[in-house]
C-alpha cells in the first residue's frame, strides 16, 4: 500500500512552530511547510519551503542546512494549522493545534544541539528583553521592561547573564533601558540551534511570553515569565496546557491584567511586589 501523504501547512512563529512539534511528532513520514526544519530534525518529516517574507523567519530558511523537497501534487490530506481571537475565545493555543490536527498533543519535547555556545564559570541566566518589531507589532503583549531589568539585576548576584534578542534598525527595537547583562546577543548573532542549546543549558530563563516559554518547558529549564497585557491572548491558560510540565515555570502578573485582544492597547502593566515575587520564585525554584 502506497503511503499516505499528509501535507502540513504549519505556522511560521518561533513559539507557535515548537508548540505543534507536539503534533508533527505523531504523522510519520508527512511533509511540513517550515521555516524551522531544525526543530523536527530527529522526526520522520519531509521539509517544504514556506518561502515567508517574515524577516527572522527568511534568515533561518535561506541558510539553514536541511533539505527542503516540493509539496505533493495530490496529497492524501492537508492540515492547515493556525489561530486567531476566534479560536483563542474558545481555548488555548494547544486547544487550537488539537481541533485543528485532529489529534491530542502527546510529549513536549525539543531536540538536543549540544553544548552551550556560551561558555562561563557562573551558571547562566537567558534574558530576553522586551522588543517591538514591525511585522508583528504588538507592544500590549509587552511587560513592562522595567520588571525585566529589576530581574536582570537580580540574576546578575548568581548567574552569568546573557540578553537575547535579533534587533535590526526599523524592523525590531528595544522598548525600554537595555537590560544589564554580562553578555548582550541582540544582533542575532546565535543561530536557532544555539539559541535554544543556551536555553537547554541555562539555569533559569527570565521573558515576556514568547517563543522563550514553550523552549524552556521542552527542556525542563526554570523559566520565570513577566506578563503584560493582550490576556486573550496571552494568559497562563491560553499559552499553555495542563498536559505540560509547568512546574518550573513561574509568573509575575499585573495587578490589573487586562484581558484584551488588541496589540496595540496601553494596559495597565503595573506588578506590586514585583521584586519580592521574582526572588521567592527564584530562591524556591532555581537556587
């Protein structure tokens, strides 16, 4: 019997591509439109070009190393993955991936890349500072950055810390004071199989929501995520399911959080305590 041929049309976001591996893991032998071939590089999955003009997104495509092959003319089934407000009001981004697979997710995991690429003699704490770029523009989902470099100065009295970011002039910025770090990597000079080997080594993470949540729970690292606004999509419950091992991840949420569906709305993102909050999770958690 000839075998099925599954086309995956997946999504193109960092985060949003790590989430559905969960998925991809259980279609041997489908092909997956792609621009992060790396993480599904240990599963039974044919690569196709998603040709995005999505700028980190093209980087990674036009120099990775994987093999990218054509998209069969008749495939056996197409599964189009994606969400927005509509299926966020009924769930949470896993809820999305499962109606949309037709399956439920199984093991969070990502793929091993080797040792850290950096090195220090000080365990190491990743940052990722809060940024606004201009094809997903959405400074509500933001915290505050004030937080992240309360934090920041925090993890410096025990940790070798290394600020990630891919800034480039009028396509992403920093919102905010640079954080202090010991190390600033905000020119994208890590690769994704070094950015997310940092991550699988790292003592502890600090982020906003993002792509930096969903590596640090495949890889079981502590992760401490400072929230800002843009609940509807971006709450503990949507970014996240209880199938997940979520017991090292921690949260500092506004006193206020607004519950909206708008990237541009100025929700209130004040923490009081924020301090206090982060260094009890920190000293329960990590140290």
């Amino acid at each position: 019997m000839a075998k099925s041929k599954v086309c995956i049309r997946g999504m193109y976001g960092l985060g949003d591509s790590i989430y559905q591996r969960a998925f991809v893991r259980q279609i041997a032998g489908a092909y997956l439109r792609t621009p992060w071939p790396e993480l599904y590089s240990d599963l039974d999955v044919k690569f196709v070009r998603s040709n995005t003009t999505l700028r980190t997104q093209r980087k990674n495509e036009e120099n990775t190393d994987f093999e990218f092959v054509r998209e069969p003319v008749r495939p056996s089934e197409v599964l189009t993955i994606f969400y927005g407000p509509d299926e966020l009001k009924k769930g949470s981004i896993i809820d999305a991936m499962t109606w949309q697979f037709g399956r439920a997710a199984t093991i969070f995991d990502l793929p091993s890349f080797g040792a850290s690429p950096v090195k220090s003699d000080k365990p190491i704490a990743v940052i990722r500072p809060a940024t606004v770029r201009t094809e997903w523009a959405n400074p509500a989902r933001n915290p505050d950055p004030k937080y992240i470099a309360a934090a920041a100065r925090e993890l410096r009295k025990h940790f070798y810390v290394v600020s990630l970011a891919d800034l480039e002039e009028g396509e992403e910025w920093l919102v905010g004071e640079q954080p202090e770090a010991d190390l600033h990597l905000h020119a994208g000079e890590l690769s994704v199989t070094e950015m997310l080997a940092l991550v699988e080594h790292a003592a502890v993470v600090v982020s906003g929501v993002g792509w930096a949540l969903p590596a640090a729970v495949c890889y079981k690292t502590p992760v401490f995520i400072i929230q800002g606004g843009c609940g509807a999509h971006n709450a503990p419950h949507i970014v996240t399911d209880p199938d997940m091992d979520l017991s090292r991840v921690g949260w500092a949420q506004p006193d206020d959080y607004c519950m909206c569906a708008s990237m541009d709305h100025d929700c209130s993102k004040h923490i009081t305590g924020f301090t206090d909050i982060f260094k009890g999770w920190l000293n329960e958690i990590v140290l």
